[in-house]
C-alpha cells in the first residue's frame, strides 16, 4: 500500500503553463509600449544632413515597466524632421534593410559637439533605452543583462519594430549599453568595451584596425576598404597672465575720490579670474583609407598642424567671482540681519543729544523763545562734526567703520551743494541733472526705484561699496546715522537737499525716495514761512488770465506756478510764533477761523459784502460775481498736503472702516473734503457777497451750465444754473459752502503741518535698521546694475545678452513692484545679472586672448570678432582655413606659448609677446618638423572605422559595420555595431 501511495501524490502537483511568468509579462509590456510609440514597421526618413544632430531638434517619450517589482524606464529619443510620404517606393524599399543600419555609414555627423553619446557613437537619428529608473539602481550581473537583452530581442522579433533598442547595464555613470536592432532578414548587436586603462597596444590606429577586422571575421580576402575618422582633441590650459584684462581693484586707494580703484556712484564690473578656462582645439580628418597614412606605436603621419579640418571650443569656469554679482549678493545679505543701528555701533547718538539737555525747563525754553533761524556755514566738516564728537565718546576713534577721508569723500558725493557758498542762501539746485526721457532713465517706475540722478539712488550705490570694501554692517550703519543727522540738519537750517524732484512725492519710486522727497517739502514750506516773517509783504499781479480750469484745485493743477508765487508774496505779518508752533493743538477751529470774522458768522451774502477783501491773488480776467457783478477774484489757496505712499494706505485703511453706512458714508465724505472746505473759505474772503454758483464756476466749470434763452425782450442772453449733482438735497459741496467762513489761507488751519510731518519722517530714517535700509535701496541697486550690464554690453553688441537684459527687466518689475520680494526671486534677478556679466567677460577675455583690436586688417579683424561671438554662442566653431587661417595661426602660437612655458624655464621666453611669434616665418616643411613639440600629447583620441562587409558568409549580404573608440588618459571605450545576415548564414 505504501508503493501505491507514491504514484498518487504526484498526480496533483501540476503546473499550469497558461499562467504567464514574469519575464512574458515584461516582454509584453515593452511590446506594448513599442506599439503605442507607433515604432512598427520600416520609415525610411531623408538622409541626414551635415550638422543636424547639433542644429535639429531631440525630443523624447518616456514610459515605466515593470520586471517583478524592480522599475525600468523606457525612453525613445528621435530627432525631429518633417515627414516623407512617398508611397510609390514602398514596394521598393519592402528588403531595405533599417534607417538605423544605413545611418551607422552616414558620415555627415560624425564627432557631434553636442548629442545623446549613443548619437555620438553609433550616428543614429532615432533609438529607444530601458534603463534602470532608480539613480542608484544597475544592472550588474550577466546573466540579467543576458536576459534582458534576451527580453529585447524577442520584442523585437514580435512586433516587428525596426528601431535599436539599447539596455543600460552597470552603473549608470559608466555609460554602458547593449543593444540590438533588427530588419528583414538581417540584425545589428551592439556592443561595448569600457577599460580604466588602455591597452598599449590599442593606443593608436593599427591596433584598433587590428580589433576592427577581428570583430567582423569578413571571409573575403582581400578585405573590403574600411574609412577611417579621426579625431584628435588638444587642451590649452595655461594662459598667460597679461591675456586676461581684468584688473583686480586696489582696495587701499584713495585718490581723487576713487575708492578701491572705482569712483563713488560707479559699480565695478567684470571677472576676478579668467572667466574662459580651456580651449579644446579638435583636429579632424574625416575621411581616410586604410593603406594612406600609417599611425602605430613607432611613426605616425597624424600631425594636427595639417588636419584639413579644425574646430574649436571654449570650457567656461565655473560660476566665476564676477565683481557686479558680488556687490549686489553682498548687499542682499544685509537684508537677513537683525540688528539695528545702535546694536551695531554701541549707544544711540540720539541718546547722547538728549543727555546734554539735562534740565527739562531748558527744553521748554527753547520751544518757546523766538531764537532766529541759525545758518551754519554748510561744509562737510560742519555736516560730521557734531555725530563725530558723539560717536567717539563711547567708541574710539581708530574704532569708527570709517574713516574722515572716506566719509567726507561720500558725502561731498551724495551733498555736491556743501562744497559751495551758493547754498547759504537757500536756493539749492533740486536736479543738476535735467531729467531725461530716455528708456534708461525712465526705468526706475518699473523698478520703483529712484531716478539714476537722485540722492536716493546715489546713496543705495555708496552703501553697496561701503559695505563690500570699507566695513561692511558696521560702515552701513555708520554712514546712515551720519546721512540722518544730515537730514535734520538741513531742516532745522533750511537747506533743501539736493537730487531731489521738486513737488509731492513721487510714488512711482521707492518709498525711501518718497520720504525724502516728503521732507524736501517740509524744508520748503518752512523756509518759505521762515522768509515770510522777515520780508515785507508784496503785491503779485499777473498778466493774462489762465482761465477757469487751470487754477482748479489738484495735484496735478497750479503746483509749482501762480499758487506758489502768490504763497510767497501774501502778507505773513498775521503769523505768530505761538500760531505757527502751535498750531495743530487747537481743538476748535472755530475759534480760529472766526478770529475777525464774527459778523459774518450768521449773516448772509449782504452782509459779507460789507466785509473787508483778503487773501486775493490777482483778478480773473473775464467772470464776475453773479450778484452784485464785482470782478471775481482768484484767492491764495493752501497747497494740498503731500502724501507718501504709506501715508496714503493709512488713510484708506481709516476710510475703509467707517463701513458702509449713511452715517459712515457721510463722515468718510467730511474727512476727504476738507481741502475743498479751505479753497471755500479762502475763495469767500476774498470775494466777499459771493454765492455757490461763483465759486463752482472758477473751481468747477463743468458744474456749472449755461444755455442761450431769450427774454420777455426778445433779447437772447446767457443763463446758467448749477448741474444736476450739485443740486441734490444736502450734497457735500452746499453743506461745506454753507459751513464755510470768510478766512484768508493765511489765517486757515494749515492743511499740511510741515513740523510734525518732517519730524515723522526723520523719526521714520532714525528707526530704519540696516536690513530695512537694505530692503528699501535694493531696488535702486538692481536698476544701477541693470544700468550697468546694458552699458557694458554696448561695447561688445552681444545679440543673445540683449535678450536676456530684456528677460531681467521684466522680471525684475513684476518681482521688485511687491513691497516684500521674496529673497529667493531677489536672488535669482541676482544670478541672472551675474550671469550676463560673466558672458560679457568672457567676450572680453576671447578678444583678449585673440588679439582683435590688434588686427590691422579690417576683413580679418571682423572674420575674428565674428568667431569670437560664435565661440560665446556656439557649443562648437570651425577655424575657416585650419592651422593655416588667420584664426588658426593665432591658436597654434597659443599652444607655443604654452608649451613653451611648461617646457622652458626661462620666464622671458614664455612671456614673449605673441605679435612676434606670428611674425615667425619659414617654409612649411620647417614649420612641420618644428610643429612636433608645438601642441601637446592629444587629451583625446577619437576613431571611427567603417566598414560595408558580408557577414557571417561570404555569400551573405553585404552589411553596414561600425566601431568608434575613444581614448583619453583614463578612460577607453570600444562602442561597436555589427551587423549579420540572418537569412543566409
């Protein structure tokens, strides 16, 4: 019974062969892929034209397969070109054998300067890789790579696909591939050798001929001819020092105003290092026979000096110290510190100041005596003295970041009135330089930076070379407490600052331009109430009338004309200290407005006839009062007051939430009217018996309309009447007209208290920190760069560094209009900026090393200029007329001279200049013989061997047959493609 157990066990161990196994599931899924990439069947594309492998466009597919659970990813690169419909050749072309095999002989791309390395090695225009989709993943073993290239193979049987299909095995940074295609009747293996070290004798071209005819075992004696391409690739390393013009600044000069070789207000440019660091000259022959030239290990004919074809190409160094980049990435650094002024320089010179006024009724004193305005001799000793005596009462002087000479230097810079007598009179120049329409110019409201003529724009650029060469924090902070004493300095002795556009501030730029410009303001008001008091009235009247409109209230209408004239010339007897100082403490302004004015408080039109005219700044030439036809009179009216860009969001900020309601709606209208309550009263004092209807006809025109209507006479006369929005019940203007007093401007509340808001905006500089100084001037300092570039790049013409200047200007405005960039978008403006500036340097340092402004031929100076910007622009150039035109004569002297440096200890022989060396003459055999030691042993050699031969019999077809090597000083690959007939074998 035990026997007969056995037997029946086995009966249910069956294996089902149905089930597929793991490696047909992943055959199937590459046949799957090869079908959906539509990679079936024969296309016979047009044959290749020279050059296309750079100058075409690569595009690729990718998908991911599985093999069990280890992840491949399958990626079909192609070169694009239009497709070839010719349907009457298919017949013809049913036995051609595959794209692939034909273009492994094509010899139009051979040694691409830029293409996938199976392009370079085998010449395919179309190929599709499994590779291991994990970086870290490979295939090591040889029986897995024998099984996928198994995988491969029956794919391809199956589907018919006639597209190589490579397998990358090894580690991928070995660049390893097995591949294999397949056509009607025939396959091509691909196959390839990697060694460390190369074999002796496969260093030069016999042995690898040797390989070549082993591999293809051709049955046929004599052999068929095999074409041979050669590459052999020279590398120049060793510049001379005077070819790079670059000269590295001198950090300790300081002459004439140049600091560390530059000029205050002058960005440095261009590379610390030779920004090209190799030449690779490619000497090429690309076609030879075999029996034509001998190369073996003893002799060899390959002399670069007669390659027929040269091509050269220029290694960048790699992200080179480029003096712009440097400055502006040193300057963005400030921004991330957080430490404020007085953390940087020890105990606040504020805090000093208000130490010396010990004795509080001593503070009070000052307030109230009416002590004269004192006018300090205004020089840059006077400017520092003060902050210097303070600075150095805790911090010795051999401590301060910066020196006297540096600092006055900078600040006669950013202050060129100080230097001068002229500004004791107050009469600062704003522009010295009359602003420009050019597109440069007018790049900062795209920037919302600061004019390129502005002290705002001036500063941004000193702090940038204060902190790269004088101090770096510690200089910024010092210069900026010095440059905000400056500031109340020039507004308590009424010194307008210089480079500062006259009028409100400008809220296209920077918010630290406009707060500048808002104290500019404030020193002119003051200095304007401040000459009032001490020069005696004067009457301005102005010829011509301009008209209704023009003297509309506005920021944009009457700022700098008739308005301003008249402020100055208006009777100030009326101003008191006590009024002046005092002023925005009323609480009631009533009582202010009312002073002289209480018989007109109740009373109506008759009886403001009968009160004195005021505040009058000339007749209006053609209007009249409607009521009692006196001539209207255009009143002095206040200014409105000059807001600044945070200013101007606070006060929205309040309006917003008064909310939506009538009685929030009805305030919101009162707070925003308060410039047309004043024009209103001023315009009442001064046209006593007025009505509404006059006052809209002069502020207001369109408000007011007049129609043709005829009389009881029959007479035809004008009649005009207020327009539909001025009639609505309880609007804003009749409820402020009715409101409104007879007061002069002069008398009125001041609108604009320049008191309190210079002294905002000095408390405003005083609490900046050095990172929100650096945040506010960045923008100054990247359009100063941009300035830069597009400056320097004129002197080279660059076509490809206009493009990319045009890219950093519109990045740099959607980036810099935000009020707190990102540091990350900062930074890559930054780095698109470092890079313009390195390819202008290496356009220099090309010119240099080629001699181009030497030439005295202008054909050949401009066939060298134009190599130049392809060398920038191209991955690869060919020299026109080899080692034996202008260009290549002047590379082989830089091969000489390098060689003649290493070789040579005397130093005078390897600087000798190479004017000279191109002087040299003799024939060409003696140039040949001497060019032996001219170049150095080959950084790399390339073959390529070709072959049309019948394999595996000699009554095989005959097929295409390719072998590339490449040897370099640690590295040697053999890429092979062999092709075999499979049908008569």
């Amino acid at each position: 019974m035990a026997a007969d157990s056995e037997p029946e066990s086995e009966v249910f161990e069956i294996t089902d062969f149905t089930t597929a196994s793991e490696w047909e599931r992943f055959i199937s899924k590459v046949e799957e892929v090869l079908n959906d990439w539509k990679l079936i069947g024969n296309s016979v594309g047009r044959p290749l034209e020279k050059g296309i492998f750079t100058s075409g466009t690569w595009e690729e597919k990718t998908d991911e397969i599985f093999f069990a659970d280890f992840k491949f990813s399958v990626t079909h690169h192609y070169l694009v070109q239009e497709s070839t419909d010719k349907e009457g050749k298919d017949e013809v072309l049913e036995d051609a054998i595959p794209q692939s095999m034909q273009d492994l002989l094509c010899m139009n791309n051979d040694f691409p300067p830029r293409a996938h390395c199976l392009v370079r090695w085998y010449g395919l225009r179309e190929f599709v890789v499994i590779a291991p989709a994990a970086h870290c993943d490979a295939v090591l073993s040889e029986s897995k790579c024998n099984l996928l290239l198994s995988s491969v193979s029956i794919a391809l049987g199956n589907t018919g696909c006639q597209v190589p299909l490579f397998v990358q095995i090894h580690h991928k940074w070995r660049r390893m591939y097995v591949g294999e295609c397949q056509g009607p009747g025939v396959r091509t293996d691909f196959e390839m050798v990697h060694l460390r070290k190369v074999p002796n004798q496969y260093t030069h071209l016999s042995g690898l001929l040797d390989i070549f005819k082993s591999k293809i075992g051709c049955p046929l004696t004599p052999l068929p001819p095999v074409s041979i391409a050669i590459r052999f690739t020279y590398v120049l390393q060793d510049w001379q020092q005077y070819f790079w013009p670059q000269q590295p600044p001198d950090i300790d000069a300081l002459v004439g105003g140049e600091v560390g070789g530059l000029e205050f207000g002058k960005l440095p440019f261009g590379a610390c290092e030779d920004p090209i660091s190799e030449l690779h000259l490619a000497t090429t022959w690309p076609h030879l026979a075999e029996g034509i030239i001998v190369d073996n290990d003893v002799y060899s004919d390959l002399d670069p000096i007669q390659a027929p074809h040269w091509s050269v190409r220029v290694r960048k160094a790699d992200n080179p110290q480029c003096l712009l980049g440097d400055f502006i990435t040193e300057f963005l650094k400030i921004c991330r510190r957080k430490e404020s002024t007085d953390e940087i320089l020890g105990r606040s010179t504020f805090e000093e100041e208000s130490r010396d006024i010990a004795d509080i009724t001593h503070a009070l004193s000052k307030l109230t005596e009416p002590a004269p305005v004192p006018i300090h001799k205004l020089s840059v000793s006077n400017m520092v003295h003060t902050a210097k005596k303070k600075i150095r009462k805790h911090r010795g002087a051999e401590e301060s970041p910066l020196n006297n000479d540096v600092l006055n230097t900078i600040l006669l810079f950013l202050f060129p009135d100080a230097a001068s007598e002229k500004p004791l009179d107050g009469t600062t120049a704003d522009n010295s330089n009359p602003p420009s329409e050019s597109e440069d110019y007018n790049l900062y409201n795209q920037f919302k930076s600061a004019p390129s003529d502005s002290l705002t724009y001036k500063l941004a650029l000193c702090l940038c070379m204060i902190n790269f060469y004088h101090g770096g924090l510690k200089g910024v902070a010092h210069l900026w407490q010095e440059f905000v004493l400056e500031m109340r300095f020039r507004w308590e002795n009424n010194f307008l600052i210089p480079g500062l556009a006259s009028g409100s501030p400008d809220l296209r730029c920077c918010l630290l331009h406009q707060k500048l410009q808002m104290l500019n303001c404030c020193i002119e008001r003051k200095k304007a109430r401040d000459e009032g008091k001490v020069t005696s009235s004067s009457d301005n009247t102005y010829p011509g009338d301009t008209g209704k409109a023009g003297v509309q209230l506005g920021p944009d209408h009457l700022k700098d004309t008739d308005k301003e004239k008249g402020e100055v010339g208006k009777s100030w007897d009326s101003w008191s200290d006590s009024e002046e100082e005092f002023f925005e403490c009323l609480s009631d302004t009533e009582e202010f407005k009312g002073n002289g004015q209480e018989s007109g408080k109740k009373g109506g039109p008759k009886e403001m006839a009968n009160l004195k005219p005021e505040g009058r700044l000339y007749q209006h030439g053609k209007l009249t009062l409607l009521h009692n036809g006196e001539p209207l009179y255009i009143p002095v009216t206040q200014e409105p007051a000059p807001m600044t860009e945070d200013l101007l969001e606070e006060q929205s900020e309040v309006l917003a939430k008064l909310g939506t309601s009538a009685e929030g709606a009805h305030l919101r209208a009162r707070m925003q009217s308060a410039c047309l309550l004043s024009d209103m009263e001023s315009f009442k004092a001064a046209n006593p018996g007025c009505f509404l209807e006059d006052f809209v006809r002069w502020y207001s025109p369109r408000d007011y309309i007049e129609e043709e209507v005829t009389d009881e006479k029959g007479n035809v006369v004008l009649k005009g009447e207020l327009s539909a929005r001025m009639k609505i019940p309880s609007n804003m203007w009749v409820e402020a007209w009715e409101t409104a007093k007879p007061v002069p401007a002069r008398r009125q509340r001041r609108l604009f208290d320049d008191t309190r808001e210079a002294e905002k905006v000095l408390h405003y500089l005083a609490v900046q920190k050095p990172a929100d100084l650096a945040r506010h001037l960045l923008p100054c300092v990247i359009h100063a760069a941009v300035l830069k570039v597009k400056e320097e790049e004129s002197l080279e013409s660059i076509s490809s560094v206009k493009k990319i200047i045009k890219q950093i200007i519109s990045h740099s405005s959607k980036v810099l209009h935000f009020p707190n960039p990102e540091d990350k978008k900062l930074e890559e403006i930054i780095h698109q900026i470092t890079n313009v500036e390195a390819i202008i340097a290496r356009a220099r340092s090309l010119k240099a090393k080629f001699g181009t402004e030497k030439c005295e031929q202008e054909e050949e100076k401009d066939d060298l200029e134009r190599f130049v910007s392809c060398l920038l622009e191209q991955p690869e150039v060919l020299v026109t007329g080899a080692g034996r035109g202008h260009a290549g004569r002047i590379i082989h002297k830089l091969f000489v001279n390098a060689q003649r440096l290493t070789e040579s200890s005397d130093e005078s022989a390897a600087m000798a200049p190479p004017e000279e060396e191109l002087k040299r003459t003799g024939s060409l055999e003696e140039r040949r013989q001497n060019s032996v030691s001219d170049f150095p042993p080959p950084a790399g050699r390339e073959l390529i061997l070709r072959a049309s031969v019948p394999r595996p019999a000699p009554y095989s077809r005959a097929l295409p047959q390719r072998m590339y090597s490449v040897l370099t000083k640690e590295d040697f690959r053999l890429a092979g493609a062999f092709s075999s007939d499979t049908s008569f074998f």
